[in-house]
C-alpha cells in the first residue's frame, strides 16, 4: 500500500505528523503538490508525480491545495475530479472541497440540511448590501467569500464605514458577503470529524473577536455536548467532508455553525489535547483504501 499527500510544504507542522503517522503504520507516502501533476489526455498515464502514475496509489489525502489564480485553481480541482474517477479514493473528495471553499455554497447546503447558521446577507449590489447591513442588526462581519484563517474578514457597527467597504469591495469586483455579528463572547468552539465521530475538540478563546488560532486565540480542552458533536457531524455530512473542521459559536440564540473547513489545520487542537490527530487521520484514509 502507499497513500499520496497533497500538499503545498511537505515540511509543515501538520502534513509532517501526517506523513509520519503513515509511516509509524508501516504505510509509505509518495508526497507532492497539485502543481507537480502532469496530466495525460489521449495517452497514459493520465496523471502522474515526477514519472509515477498516480494509479498506483491506493489512496490521496488532500491538505491544503495552495494559493494561485484563478485558472491554477479550477486546474487543481479538475486533477482531483479526473484522479476520482480513476477509481482511486481521494479525501475529502474535490466536490467537497469545492462546497467548503466557497461560504455563500456551504451556508446554503447547511439551511437546506436544517443546520442553524448566522443570518447573511450576499450579493454584487452595493445598495441592496447596505439594505441587508441594515436588516442585519447594524453590526456585521465582511467576509470574502473564499477564504480562511480569518485573512480579510473585517467588523463594523457605523453605516458609514460599511458603505466605503461595499463600494471598495464592489470596484475590486468582489461579492458583498455580510454576516451578521454574533456575540459570541470572543470565543467558540472548533470540532475535529473524521467520518462519522467527532475526534478532538477545543474552545478558542481570544482577546478581540476573531476566534483563529493563527490570529493569536488560545486553544482550550473542551469535551463537546451531544448537541454539538451532533451539529457537527452533520454540518460535515451535509457538505459532503469525511474529515473536517467545523466551527461553532454560542450566541443569544443559542448554537450556530460559522464555518467549516475541508482541509483543517490542527496545530492547536493538537497541542491542547492528547488526541493523536495525525493518527486518526491516517487510520481513516488507510481504512477507506482498504476497503
């Protein structure tokens, strides 16, 4: 058996633990980034890493696909398409992917599934976004619609301030995507699924009110509820992840998810529980080779 790993750096905190969970489980890991791929149509191999055809992997697990335009991206996700449908298992598959990285897509499959999400308001109108800031309570959060880590998401409470947003925004031709603040506490809770279970879980707690570990929030131990681990679960189902990491936030009206990412970094979560995450990870790709 040999599994490749998708990634940007091969030496990355996280893809390191990885690759050395696949090899503490006696599994070798043929490591490269989407960009390396070289793609065959009407002739073999159809896509292959420095001279090895991917078909004679067993398995993929896909980590962060890497910056680039807007072309290299569509590329990216296509390989992963075409890989798919050579019959070699890929985690999570691009369909989910593609729903994960794009925030108005998730949050509609997440109503639909019945899943509690905070009030948004989307659109390209620069009248109509400031009608929905309006509608939304006078508080909102900016948010690109692709994007994580808390990169680009900005607050504001003065009408003003948002309208120089949205005319900015719209000239940049970016969507206007506004969220509704959620008072939160400055913290929420981070859940770790793979499969079917939550496996790890942390509160982050932060000083401001941007919750990312990468923007400065302390991780905290936190046994989830029932409720939450349920809500968890199945924000990943609805989205379609195997392996996910999905955000929650406690506000006046209860549980909320925010967002969900398909190829979550666990730095924090790992050094705020003993939870073997790289293993747990590894154990759930190998099985699903497997069978």
């Amino acid at each position: 058996m040999r599994i490749g790993v998708v990634t940007k750096n091969e030496s990355s905190w996280c893809s390191r633990r990885i690759i050395e969970a696949f090899k503490a489980r006696g599994v070798p890991t043929l490591n490269f980034s989407l960009p390396e791929i070289v793609a065959g149509v009407g002739f073999k191999p159809e896509a292959k890493v420095r001279g090895v055809d991917l078909r004679t992997l067993n398995g993929i697990l896909v980590r962060p696909i890497g910056p680039g335009s807007l072309d290299e991206i569509i590329f990216r996700v296509d390989l992963l398409h075409r890989i798919a449908r050579l019959g070699i298992p890929v985690t999570n598959s691009p369909s989910a992917i593609e729903r994960a990285a794009d925030k108005y897509f998730t949050l509609t499959l997440l109503e639909d599934a019945g899943i509690p999400v905070p009030r948004t308001v989307v659109t390209e109108n620069v009248r109509e976004a400031l009608a929905g800031f309006d509608g939304l309570g006078g508080e909102v959060v900016f948010k690109p619609i692709f994007g994580s880590r808390g990169l680009g998401i900005t607050k504001t409470a003065d009408r003003e301030i948002a309208g120089r947003i949205c005319r900015v925004l719209n000239y940049n031709h970016a969507v206007l995507y506004l969220q509704e603040y959620v008072r939160h506490g400055n913290s929420d809770i981070r859940s770790f699924v793979i499969g079917e279970r939550v496996v790890a879980a942390i509160v982050r707690r932060a000083e401001g009110w941007k919750t990312n570990v990468s923007q400065g929030a302390t991780p905290i131990p936190y046994t989830p509820s029932r409720e939450v681990e349920e809500l968890a679960v199945r924000t990943a189902r609805a989205v379609g992840c195997e392996i996910a990491g999905v955000d929650l936030m406690e506000g006046e009206g209860g549980l909320v998810v925010h967002e969900i990412n398909s190829q979550p970094g666990f730095q924090g979560l790992q050094t705020a529980t003993r939870i073997d995450i790289a293993g747990a990870m590894a154990d759930y790709v190998i099985g699903k080779a497997r069978r």
